[in-house]
C-alpha cells in the first residue's frame, strides 16, 4: 500500500493551462509536467475536476495512488491572502472572496497552500537553482508585471496579510510623450507596470507610430494594436529600430525600478523572469535594465564597499520557463507538509 507523505503536488493555475508537478520526499521531480486545460472562467468548481484529472495523471505516472500524496501547492494569477483571492481576479466571478485553499482541501484531503503566480515562480526559480541557499527577487513582465521575494532558506516572502510583493505598482516617475504619468490597469498612475507589462507596449506602439517618423513602417496599417504589439518581440529581434526603442526604454524602466527595490531588499540575486529570457535580444535587454539600475542604484549595490571584487547584485535570466511556478509550488507543499 502506498505511504503517505511520499510524494507532493504543484499545481499552477493560468488561463488557458493548469500545470502540475509531483515532487518525492526528496523535492526530486518525478515524471514530466501535466498540462490541463484552464476552465477558470467557469467558475472554482469546474477548475477542480480539471485539478483532479492533473493529479491523478501525476499520480499514475509516478506509478502511485492518491494516496500517496501528503500535500498540495496551488498558485492562482490573483492576489490572495490566506488561500482567499480579494481582487482584480482575470478569473470567473466566483473565485474572489471564495476560500479556494480551504475548499481544495476539503475537496481532495490534503492539506493545501495557496499564494499567487509571482510568488510561486520565485521558489521555483529558488527551488531550480539548488547551489542558492540566500535570497532572490523575481521581477517577471508579461500581461503584468509580476514578482515575488524568496528568503534564504526557501520561503517566500508574502507579507503579514498575503499582499507583499505587488513590484508592477511601484511607483516611477517616468512621463508618457504626452507629459502625463500612463494610466495602470489598478487604478493608479505611473506604476512600473505601466511601463513594463505587455499592456504598456501597446501604448507606447500607439504613440510611436503616431509620429512621423514611423510613417513607413511595416507595424502601420489597420490591424489591431494588440496584434502589432504581439509582433513588436519578432521585430525587435531582427534588429527593428522601433521595436528596438520601445524595448530600450521598457528595459531601463525596468532596471530603474528593480534598483529601488534592491535597495529595501538586498535580494543579493534578482531574477528576471517572464518570456523575455526566451528572445534572442536578451542580452541587450539585460544590458537595458542595467543602464536603469546603475541610474538609480547606489554604486554599493553593484559591488561591495569593503571588498570591490566582491558583486553585491547579480542578475540572471529566469531558468524555470513556464514550469516555474507549478515546481515552487510542489516545492512549498514539501517544505510545509513533509
Ligand atoms: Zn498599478
């Protein structure tokens, strides 16, 4: 008969997949990464038969039983606060205010935890790199920009009411050719989401393909701004001047930003993670966020003041992919359940 406690599940929840990992006592992964369809705008419930049918995929090809399993993560693309998402859910209406970690729970026998996206893909990323025993910041832009902070040792940082860590509404004081601060998708005005996310780039498309410069451009033409956004990577990787400039200032933005939250953290190493570390002009990205983060960072946070060899920052692409987040959630489960 299987044991319990042998093996635990991460489960990531996103809008069109969930995936899962199984890790054994260990953290060892064992089999690959299960990918269900997402029903999130459905509701919680029909998201949970999905959960089901994931974990006992994972269990079969551990060649194992439910039984065997003694703890669950779950990661939600919402903010949450002790297994509760309170807001700006892109989720069906129900999942807010509901106790999603609680009613797993109940629903599978397992003990549950539950936090958000950017807090999982930092322990993943923490979890990956097994040489790493200090802290790390994750700063990941896609659809947002989102992030976590691990401490050393493993365990995320979320907060004294699960809020911690929301790093794309950090304020920065960068002005749209309009002379405004840009609109966030919170509410707010000049986050670094603002700037940093791929809602942004669609403004900034939209307000560069407006001068005359770019009259020739290939991105001209009445396709939707969505659909040119999403072609802006291919051009910049090509070497497009456009593309190149909206990228440049994306990424010093994001360097600025990251430089005032190593100086309350010290993370010691910050990760960026997101699709950028897929593209081919990655390196001249992380060149970008560096001309930011020497802007605004304090000399001390690129080396050390007592020992000028000695790196006080580094900086790395994220390692993880899209499996990140689901393996620090198995990760967390073991760390909380074993
Ligand atoms: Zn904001």
């Amino acid at each position: 008969m299987a044991k319990t406690n042998e093996f635990f599940v991460g489960l990531d929840i996103g809008g069109t997949t969930v995936k899962s990992v199984l890790v054994d006592s260990l953290g060892e992964q064992i089999g690959p990464l299960v990918e269900v369809r997402s029903m999130v705008k459905e509701g919680y419930e029909k998201t949970f038969a999905q959960l089901d049918d994931a974990i006992d995929q994972l269990a079969a090809n551990a060649g194992t039983t439910r039984l065997s399993i003694g703890g669950i993560g779950l990661d939600v693309p919402a903010p949450s606060s002790h297994g509760v998402i309170w807001g700006r859910a892109n989720l069906g209406d129900d999942w807010v205010g509901t106790d999603i970690q609680s009613k797993l729970s109940e629903r599978t026998g397992k003990p549950v935890f539950m936090t958000n996206d950017g807090n999982a893909a930092a322990v993943g990323e923490y979890a990956m790199r097994k040489k790493h025993l200090g802290s790390l910041l994750l700063v990941a832009p896609g659809t947002g920009l989102g992030g976590g902070l691990v401490l050393p040792g493993g365990k995320c940082y979320e907060g004294a009411n699960g809020m911690a860590l929301e790093v794309g509404h950090i304020s920065v004081p960068f002005l749209e050719d309009d002379g405004t601060l840009p609109d966030c998708t919170c509410g707010l005005k000049g986050c670094a989401e603002a700037w940093v996310s791929l809602v942004a780039l669609r403004r900034r498309l939209r307000f560069e393909l407006a001068k005359p410069e770019w009259a020739n451009h290939p991105l001209q033409g009445d396709a939707p701004i969505e659909e040119k956004a999403f072609r802006l990577r291919d051009f910049c990787e090509q070497g497009d001047a456009l593309a190149v400039k909206i990228f440049k200032q994306q990424g010093f933005i994001l360097g600025y930003a990251i430089a005032d939250l190593v100086r309350v953290f010290d993370p010691g190493l910050v990760i960026i993670g997101g699709g950028l570390a897929e593209t081919s002009f990655r390196d001249q990205y992380m060149d970008w966020i560096m001309e930011g983060f020497k802007d605004r960072a304090w000399p001390v946070y690129l080396r050390s003041p007592i020992d000028p060899e000695k790196i006080t920052t580094d900086f790395e692409w994220a390692i993880g992919g899209d499996a990140a987040a689901a393996i620090g959630m198995a990760y967390t489960a073991r760390e909380m359940f074993a």
